[in-house]
C-alpha cells in the first residue's frame, strides 16, 4: 500500500502579517481534508501534517516523512507561502530523492514550470485534486505512463509537460466527507470577524464562481458552478455537529448561498435534521444575491452571521473592478440581514485600481453608515491569476516579486506589491489604520461586541484593542 504525505505549509505569521500576527490563528484547510478522504478511498495510507499548528522546522518535517516511509509528499501552496514552500520540497527532494513531491493549489498551478525547473517538486496538480491526485500516485508506484493522467504538469525527456486540465468534477455529492480525523480540528478557529463559537470546522456548498471580479483568482480554477443537494448539505453538518461536538460550521464558499432556491431548500434540509442546538453556521454571500425572505430562512436553519464583500463605497470604483452592483444594492442587502436578525461582517478593500485617499475616505465613511457588526479593511493585493495581477505583469510593475509580502495586512509600506496611482503606500496604511480605528472604537461598537454579540474571547479582543491604540500613537509612521 503506497504512503501519502499531505502538508499544509506554515509561514511566517510575524513577518507577512506584521502588527495583525497576534490576531491569526490556524484555519481549517478543507482542500487537503478533501485530498486526504480521496487518497483513503483509493487505498493509500495517508499522514497529515499541518505544519500551521505544528510549526516544524524542515528538518523535523523530513524526519517525519521518513519515519512514516511516505512514498508521495503532497504539499498544498497558496500565494503568501510560496517562497517557504518552494523551500521545503525542494529540502525534501534533496534528502529524500526517492520520494516523490508533488505540489497543488492556485499558485502552484500558475507556476509549474518554474517549480519543477527550479528543483522544488516533481509534479503539478492543476485544479480539483480528488480525482487526479489518486490517479498520479498509482502511475507513480506502479511506474506507468503519466502523459495520458489530465490535469498534471512533470518534467519528461522532452522537458515540461502539460497535460491539459480535467473535467470538473461535476457530482460534488459523491466526494467522500473530508477526513477531519487527520486533522489538528481542535486547534482550528476563523478569523476575529468570522469565528462565532469552538470547535470550528469547514464545510464546502457549492463549487465555482460565476462573477468576474477583476482582484479576484478564483477563477484560474474553474468557472463553472457546481451545488451539492441541500440533503447532502444537511447531513455533513449533522455528522459535524454530531461526531466532532462542531458549534461553529463556516462555508468555505467564495459564495454561498449562489441563489434563493438552494438557500431556502438547504436551510429547510438543515432545520429537518432537528440538530441539538448549541451550534451554528456562517457564510459569505452578495449584497445582491438576499432578500429578507432568504435571511430569515438562514437564520431559522441556526445561521449566525452573513459575511458581505462590499469592497467599497464608491460606485465608480465598484463599476472599475467588475462587482456588478451598486451601494444602493449594499444598503438592501444589509437592511435583509439585519432584518431578519443576522450578524454581519462586512469587508473593505483599500487601495483598489482608480483609488483615491478621497474615494477610500469615502469608502471608511460609508463602512460607518452601514449597520454592520464587524468591518474587516484589506490593503488590496493583485493576486496571481486575478486579471488585476495579470495587467500589471504586462505594463512591467510586477516582476520576480518576494511572494510573502502578497498579504492584505503586508506592515511594510515601502514593500506593498500594488499601490494605486497617485498614491504612496504610507498613505495607505496610514488609511488602513484610520479606518480601524473610526469603525471599533465607537462607544456603539464597543458596547455591542462587549455586551451582546459576545463571540470575540477575551484575550482576542484584548489583543484587537491593542493593536488600534498603537496604530493611533504611530499615525502614519
């Protein structure tokens, strides 16, 4: 029986989120969990490592991997560890060299080529992994043609080979629960502005985006939307809430719900399981997706909070990166959340292409207006593969860049990846922190997160509030 070795990499939290690292904490990575079950349900032995909670130097890591006689390490990378990550399979490949490393996820996806040439890893997965990822280990122990496997990217005689992408897989229905069991899930939690109770989990609705955001990478991977049935929905967090004693269940989603009559028909499934009720469930949606009928349907299903990107305050800015809605479409949804007694955090990003300090002023100003519980501000960052990304490559302001620092809470104002014409990055950190600091600091604010939302620990809180009186004694140092 062949050994998989899954990793999900750490990074370093101090130097990518600077001043915000005491506010991170490790999240559940449903992709691998995904991955993991696939591997088990093809008959390989797999071991996960989330090295985001373990915190294992590289030699420990190979240590691990030899002990448990891996045969394929699997290495998850997203854009702000690519650097640590190329780092590690590369490690790895030089001390093991008869293991084989194989990486995944968006960024390794756009840059294959340039990790196999540079010595990092032996293979790409490109897309959805549950299927191709089982197929390439059996080529690999079985030593067969990998050239006909779709969706990969190796190193032949010839030199790099594509293989092409697959098929979305189009019955999410039939993947195999995630295998949380490998998993740290105790330690797991969301981010301040998401995370309502502990133990949390992830849980994944639907699948592909059909919006063009012009900042976002999404859709490298796939376009088409797929839905489970609301009854395969409902029984995951059944198993969840039942075998894991789960109280918080965050859909991963880039948007869910995707349409009111999965929305009604998934919470009309959840409520039919009579689920004991010491748990709930979050998830990021539009603006313009709710109406109060559909908020009112989440919130009887035991939904806790709905997370809005609105993104700005500006309808010419909003028009500029292709959101499809206006602020008049913002103020509705909201006004639907809030009326059927739904939490709601909203996310801002600063610094968008076409910002102005006066249109992100205007942006702070109407994060204000809103009746909203959280707010989370964002330094907008061109990620690899958002079509943002994509235009500057080509008008030569990205070139060879030092990946850590693709972080929306990137300290460092002299190292931001994109700052908007017109503007300097101390301007935009200065506004960053202005925008905090107005938003939590009203008697409001803190009355409501004190008194009666009440999900923020103690500890957590104390180390938000921190956070704000230093970044007003610093200004806009």
């Amino acid at each position: 029986m062949a050994k998989i070795f899954l990793i999900n990499p750490s990074m370093d939290i101090p130097s990518g989120f600077g001043e915000y690292h005491k506010l991170m904490e490790p999240m559940p990575c449903i992709g691998l969990a995904y991955l993991a079950s696939s591997c088990q349900k093809a008959g390989y032995e797999v071991f996960m490592l989330d090295n985001f909670v373990e915190k294992k130097p590289f030699e420990d890591i190979v240590e691990s991997v030899k002990s448990f006689g891996a045969d394929i390490v699997g290495i998850s990378m997203l854009t702000p560890t690519a650097n640590s990550t190329e780092a590690l399979g590369r490690y790895i490949k030089t001390r093991l060299p008869s293991v084989k490393v194989v990486f995944g996820n968006l960024h390794a996806s756009l840059f294959a080529k340039n990790l196999i040439n540079n010595g990092a890893c032996d293979a790409v997965v490109h897309g959805e992994g549950e299927i191709i990822f089982p197929r390439l280990i059996e080529a690999v122990v079985n030593k067969s043609d990998i050239s006909k496997i779709q969706g990969i990217t190796y190193k032949s005689e010839e030199g790099i080979v594509f293989t092409g992408m697959s098929e979305p897989i189009n019955d999410l229905d039939a993947l195999p629960r995630p295998a949380w069991k490998l998993f740290p899930w105790r330690a797991y939690s969301f981010l301040p502005f998401v995370t309502v109770a502990k133990p949390c989990f992830a849980i994944m609705g639907s699948r592909g985006c059909p919006f063009r955001c012009k900042f976002c990478a999404l859709g490298y991977m796939g376009n088409l939307v797929r839905k489970r049935s609301p009854e395969s929905i409902a029984d995951e967090i059944e198993w969840l809430v039942k075998g894991f004693g789960a109280r918080h269940i965050g859909f991963v989603d880039p948007i869910f719900p995707l349409d009111k009559k999965h929305a009604i028909a998934t919470c009309r499934a959840i409520r039919a399981k009579n689920i004991s009720e010491n748990w709930w469930w979050t998830c990021e949606t539009r603006v313009d997706i709710v109406d109060e009928e559909m908020c009112r349907e989440m919130k009887l299903a035991r939904c806790k909070r709905i997370l809005f990107g609105i993104e700005s305050g500006v309808n010419e800015v909003l028009a500029g990166v292709g959101k499809g809605y206006t602020t008049d479409d913002v103020k509705r949804g909201i006004a639907a959340a809030r009326a059927a007694g739904l939490e709601i955090s909203a996310f801002f990003m600063l610094g968008l292409p076409g910002e102005t300090k006066e249109t992100a002023k205007r942006t702070i100003d109407f994060a204000l207006s809103l009746d909203i519980d959280f707010a989370k501000f964002a330094i907008t960052i061109p990620l690899p593969g958002s079509e943002l990304y994509d235009n500057l490559v080509k008008q030569g302001k990205i070139s060879e860049p030092e990946w850590e620092r693709f972080t929306t809470f990137n300290p460092n104002p002299e190292s931001l990846p994109y700052i908007p014409e017109g503007m300097t990055g101390k301007e935009l950190l200065r506004l960053h922190r202005m925008a905090n600091a107005k938003f939590y600091l009203r008697p409001k604010m803190i009355f409501r997160h004190l008194f009666v939302i009440r999900s923020i620990s103690l500890k957590m809180m104390f180390n938000g509030a921190m956070l704000i009186f230093k970044q007003l004694f610093k200004g806009g140092k």
